[in-house]
C-alpha cells in the first residue's frame, strides 16, 4: 500500500565538502554552525548546494547550558526535494547573524524568535515584537517565564485598548453532583415532576391531605383509535376513484363548487365597464 507521507531524496554528497559546519548524527541531516560562519554556510547552502528555500526558523531553550538558546534554520531543496537543518547557539546578549540579506522572509521569521525568546539579530532593521502585544515584559517561550501570578493581559472594553492586571481566577459559586450520569441528580429538572404520581386537586408532587384514591389512574378509551382497513381512514379505492373523478372536472364545474372562488369565464360586459372608465376619466 503506498504511502501519502513525502518522500525525500538522500543526503547529497556534495554536503560533504560544506566548510564551517559540522555534521550532526540523526535521521535528519543537520549542521552545527559558529555565529561567525552562519552567513558564509547559508549562502553556500543556497548558492552552491541548491537549498533554495528558508522554511522556518526555531528557537530552543536550554537553560542549563552557558549558551541557553539554539537557533534552527530549516531549509528545503526543491531540485533536489531535501532538507537539512542549521543550529546556532547563543545567548542572552549576544546577537546572531541576520539572514535577511539571503532571504526576505527571514525577516518575520527572526521577529517570532525575537518576541518568544529575546534572541537578538544584528543587521535586522524591523527587530520588534510581532506575536505579543506592545510593552509586553518578557518572553513567553523561556523555560523561566513564570506560568501564574504576576499579571495578566487582557483587552478592556471600557478602556478600548489592552491593559494589565494582576492574574484573579474569580469563579461563581456552584453546586455539584458527584452521581453516575445513569442514576441522576437528585434535584428536579422542569417537567420532572410529571414522572411522579398526583393525588387529585394536588397541583405538585405532594399527595393531597386526606387522600386515598390512587394517583394518576388510568381510564381506557372507550373507542381504540385504531384503524383495520384504508376504509376507516379515508383512503383506498373509493376515495381515489372520487379524486380522480374531482380532477377531471371542468374549470367551470370547479369554480362553482368553491365558494370563495368567483366563477371563471369571459367578461360578460367589456364594453360597458369600458364605457364607465372613461366617464369617470372625463372624456
């Protein structure tokens, strides 16, 4: 049975002979690369190498390290239908490299890892933030962006603009059952109380004072509605006859039969009622 998953050609030989880069082990090919090297590696890698396109640019967190942050290129060969991956390290001052120059789109994508980790690019000339919102402090994606407390942001619409506040979980008060869906609560929905037995004169779930007549008895109809032939029902036989017979009667022999219908024909009178327009026109 085939397969809808993409196919993807194997590693090329010439990545090989890639300078400044060092081989990653993996399923996927991918690169350790210097700061310093990144822009001569991606542009060997588009220009010599064919990997045309700049998918998307990550950003991971490893705090424990002395450079914390990895930046993660990843690029797709469309001649030769392959991808590899670029990783750069860094750390909270110092910048990467932009690779605005070799792809346009590599502005967005270095603004998202800007907002969610605050990894700087030096030569990116619109560096702000692009996911949250302005004068936002800190940077969601960190392993040590705190999850609760703090403050919270919200948009006011008595303000008309987005505010801060501190984080408050306010919650109305609610009564629950803790009873398996089929045994029910123990309150009474509306229209539950008809399941429940009435004395008479009793207009609720309460037997009336005094009563011994059973509740809710039930009396049988005196005729079954029933019915054992298409006869009892209108139909059959004799009543299509006497529809068909109605369908072929003249327009005429309809109309009289109908009383708010006026009886269909030609105009007994043209000339007259002609004759009184155009008195009444003045002519």
């Amino acid at each position: 049975m085939a397969s809808s998953a993409p196919r993807y050609a194997d590693a090329p030989a010439s990545l090989g002979t890639l300078a400044s880069a060092r081989p990653r082990a993996g399923i996927e090919i991918a690169f350790d690369v210097d700061r310093g090297d990144l822009v001569a590696v991606m542009t060997a890698l588009r220009d010599e190498h064919e990997y045309q396109q700049l998918m998307e640019i990550a950003g991971v967190d490893y705090p424990d390290r002395p450079e914390r942050f990895e930046v993660v290129y990843c690029l797709l060969s469309l001649t030769k239908n392959h991808r590899v991956r670029v990783h750069v390290t860094t750390d909270e001052a110092t910048p990467v490299p932009s690779v605005t120059g070799l792809w346009p789109v590599a502005g967005w994508l270095e603004r998202e890892v800007y907002d969610m980790y605050g990894v700087g690019f030096s030569g990116n000339d619109d560096l702000r933030r692009i996911l949250t919102d302005y004068g936002f402090e800190g940077f969601p994606q960190r392993k040590d962006f705190p999850l609760t407390g703090h403050i919270e942001l919200r948009y006011s619409e008595a303000e008309k603009r987005v505010v801060y506040e501190p984080v408050s979980l306010p919650q109305d008060f609610r009564t629950f059952d803790f009873l398996m869906p089929w045994e029910g609560p123990e309150y009474l929905l509306p229209g539950d109380e008809k399941a429940h037995g009435e004395a008479p004169g009793a207009p609720s779930p309460a037997p009336a004072p005094g009563a011994t007549t059973p509740q809710n008895v039930k009396t049988p109809a005196e005729t079954p509605k029933t019915t054992e032939a298409p006869s009892q029902t209108g139909g059959g036989a004799p009543a299509d006859k006497e529809a068909t017979r109605q369908a072929r009667k003249p327009r005429a022999a309809k109309a009289r039969s109908e009383v708010s219908k006026p009886e269909a024909g030609p105009d007994p009178k043209p000339t007259a009622r002609r004759g009184r327009r155009t008195e009444g026109s003045g002519t």
